[in-house]
C-alpha cells in the first residue's frame, strides 16, 4: 500500500514518460541507501545470493564499438580503450573465472554475448571468451546462446560470422535502427542497404536460422513516414525476429531532444509499427517490442525471455555490466565513466569489478522485477509467486484496483497483461509498481537527466 496518491503518481508518470519506463531504478543515486563499499562484505553478499540459486542466466558485455552512436546509453568505449582489447579479455577472463568459484555447477539457462559490438573483437578472442564461458559454468542443454553483430562487420566479414555459428551460437542481432540517410549521418552510424542485405545473405550463408533485425523510433527528426519505410525495408530482409527500441534519451548525446518528443509521437508509431508487422506476419501482443514470425516463440533470447518473465537472476560480467540476484542490483566499473582503467584495476587486484552494489530490500527487488516484465507487456503471477512468495494481488490490491477502473490492465491466463490502453498510457502504469521510495522520488523529478 503507497501513502502516496495514486492518480497524482500517474500523471507524474505520463509527464516524465521518457524515463518511467522498463529500466529501474530511475537515476544513478536512487538506491544509494542500499549500497554496500567493503570488498569482503561485497564478495559474502555475492556468495550468499547466489548459494540459493538452483539456476541463473549470464551476460557478457563487449563495450567495443568503431564510434559511439548519440542515442546511445550504455557502456561503450572507443578511442585510446579502444584499442585495448587483448587487455579486455584476459581481464574478462579473469572475471569469469572468479565467478566460477561462486556459482560453480549451477544450471545456465540463458546466455548473451552483447555490448557494443562483441564483434569487434578478432574471432580468436570471441573463441576464448566462449570457451572459457563453457569450460567453467554448467550450461543447460537445451540453452541457446545469442550474440550482436554490425551490418557492416556482418556485411564484409562472413568468415567471422561463419565462426560464431560454428562456436555454437544459434541466435543473432544486429542493428539497422533506421534506414534513413540523414539520422544515421546524425546519429553516427554507417549503413546503407547494400549493406543490410549482404549482412543478411552472409548471416543466412553461416547458417543462422534465428535473426533478429533492431529499430529506433521516438526521434525528433524522425517522422511517420519515415519509420513506416524503415519498417518495410526490414520486412523485406525476412528475419525471424524484428525488435523496436524506442530512444529512451536518458545518459545519451542527444538527451535535449526528448523534451519536444511527445507521447502522442511515440504511441502512434508504435501503434503503426505493430499494425504493419502484424500484417506482415510478424506477431506480438500490443505492448511488446520484439515481434516473431515464429510459432511459440517470443522471438527474444533465451537470456532475457527467462529475465523477463520469469524474474531469473542474471549475472553480467564486463564493463559497466548489470547484475540482478534475489536480494541484490550490481553494476560493473564503468557504468559511469565508459573508460576500462578501474574495471582493470580491480581486475588485476583480484577484487570483483563492482562500481555499485546494492543489497536490496524486497520492495526494491520487486519494482525491479517488474519494471522490466513490461517489455513483454505482461506480469506472470505464478512466476511472481514463485520469486518472492507473495500473491501479487493481495500485494498491489489498491494499485490494480485503480488500473481495472481505468481500462489499463487485465487479468487472464494468470496473467495482468497491459491493454491496448494501458500501453498508450505505459509511463503512468510503471510507476504504480514502483517502490514508495521512488514513487516520492519520481514526484520531485522535473527533467530528463
């Protein structure tokens, strides 16, 4: 139960609808409260976590990209760490080997090999990362790992694209984001659609049958009918998996912009993307972002489908790296500064690479949980039972009472799925799941940051 109004909350939400969205918590400082500094106290909290496990998920990031785009957030690194990255992977093996003293022969159930661009590093180093990643954890038979890719590495390297597949991955992405000259001359980005399409044929050659294709829409130079011929474009190319990532602008280059980009703007483009790839054979519940042309299957990795529904903890090793146990939220040094120094720092200390760890309270790790179940546009509640034993219902009674009596929710199949309604509305839905800690938090924010 919030102290807090509820209907004030929800429109606070919709005003600030860029950043109350599926990433929790909401700033860098949020959950500061929580945080825990000394190193033996951070390496106990990390064994008792996960000794309780039965299973988890794995990521691995690879912050190498040739330039960084400007609607990029994530921990990216170019110029002098750039060229670093033998360096970055005797470090990140050695991360992953200190992990391996923790989680020991607990079942993998997903894997992710992401960044930047994991292939920006030579085959051979891909290899080892792969190897060592197999070698020391105990991944579950059935596991399919996933990996990112460039068009343009795609495009004129096939014999690297042809080794991934032989190492074993089966899933693949890459981001064309926008096939309109001009954003990708002003984001940063190379492409073009001879490009895309020899990316596609080489992908296809390697024998990849599971292809995942990224879009951005919400950009302020970026209208309708621009985004619905980005769409077509993809359409043509026939992968598995089409994804739609709306710029969320928080931490990026451009972050000026959101201001003039409206919810009306956004909520239409979706709505005609989904129209358009839905007719195009590409199906998804309205609300979700990753659209599949195959039957039974959410078209995501196994990676983050098990985080997303299922509330599966993850570890992430590498830079800047996101960690999310039963009872705690880690970031990896260079969350914030996007530079290597400190990640090998540690490293080389034999210290865990933390930044940022938080030993959480269970409301925190609830709104976790959930904040991110809303990329599928739903919450499983026997998976939110089985999480935290609590009945979802009994637990956010006032805050689904208020979302029924606006037409924003519904419940079938076990299952609060979001309405056509309630996703128009999404930013204001979000934060009724939130914790009162950054339920009052959220009220005092006035900008995007």
């Amino acid at each position: 139960m919030k102290t807090i109004n509820l209907e004030e909350l929800y429109q606070k939400g919709i005003k600030m609808h860029h950043i109350t969205n599926t990433a929790y918590p909401l700033t860098p400082t949020s959950l500061m409260r929580y945080k825990i500094k000394d190193k033996e106290e951070i390496k106990q909290l990390l064994i008792s976590d996960i000794e309780k496990l039965d299973s988890l998920a794995l990521y691995v990031h690879v912050p190498f990209c040739q330039s960084r785009c400007r609607f990029c957030e994530y921990a990216v690194v170019s110029g002098d760490d750039y060229d670093k990255k033998e360096e970055y992977v005797t470090a990140l093996l050695k991360e992953i080997d200190m992990y391996q003293e923790i989680i020991k022969d607990k079942k993998i159930l997903g894997f992710d090999l992401g960044g930047g661009t994991p292939t920006q590093l030579e085959t051979e180093q891909i290899k080892r990362i792969t190897e060592r990643l197999h070698k020391n954890f105990n991944f579950d038979k059935k596991t399919e790992m996933s990996i990112e890719t460039t068009p343009v590495i795609a495009a004129k390297n096939y014999e690297k694209i042809k080794a991934l597949y032989d190492m074993g991955y089966r899933r693949i992405s890459m981001g064309i984001q926008t096939i309109n000259p001009v954003l990708l001359e002003a984001f940063g980005r190379e492409g073009s659609n001879n490009i895309y399409k020899t990316a596609i044929e080489n992908i296809r050659k390697a024998g990849f049958k599971k292809v995942n294709v990224d879009l951005m829409y919400g950009f302020l130079n970026q209208d309708l009918d621009d985004f619905k011929a980005t769409l077509e474009y993809a359409i043509k190319l026939n992968p598995e998996y089409i994804t739609l990532y709306r710029n969320r602008y928080k931490g990026t280059k451009i972050v000026k912009e959101a201001e003039q980009v409206t919810l009306e703007k956004v909520n239409n483009q979706y709505k005609e993307a989904h129209r358009i790839l839905n007719e195009a054979g590409y199906l998804a519940p309205f609300g979700k972002n990753t659209f599949s042309k195959l039957p039974n299957d959410e078209g995501t990795s196994d990676y983050l489908t098990k985080r997303v529904i299922e509330g599966l903890p993850y570890i992430g090793m590498g830079l800047g790296a996101q960690s999310f146990g039963r009872q705690y939220l880690a970031y990896n040094e260079g969350a914030s500064t996007k530079t290597l120094k400190n990640y090998f720092n540690k490293i080389n200390n034999g210290d865990f690479p933390i930044q940022d760890i938080y030993k959480l309270p269970e409301s925190e790790a609830i709104a976790k949980m959930l904040s991110v179940a809303f990329y599928f546009a739903f919450v499983d509640l026997s998976a939110f039972q089985k999480r935290f034993n609590i009945a979802f219902k009994e637990y956010f009674k006032e805050e689904i009472e208020f979302l029924l009596n606006k037409g924003f929710i519904e419940f079938k199949e076990n299952k609060m799925i979001v309405t056509e309604k309630g996703i128009e509305n999404v930013g204001g839905v979000i934060p009724m799941f939130y914790s009162e800690e950054s339920c009052k938090e959220l009220m005092k924010i006035n900008k995007i940051f």
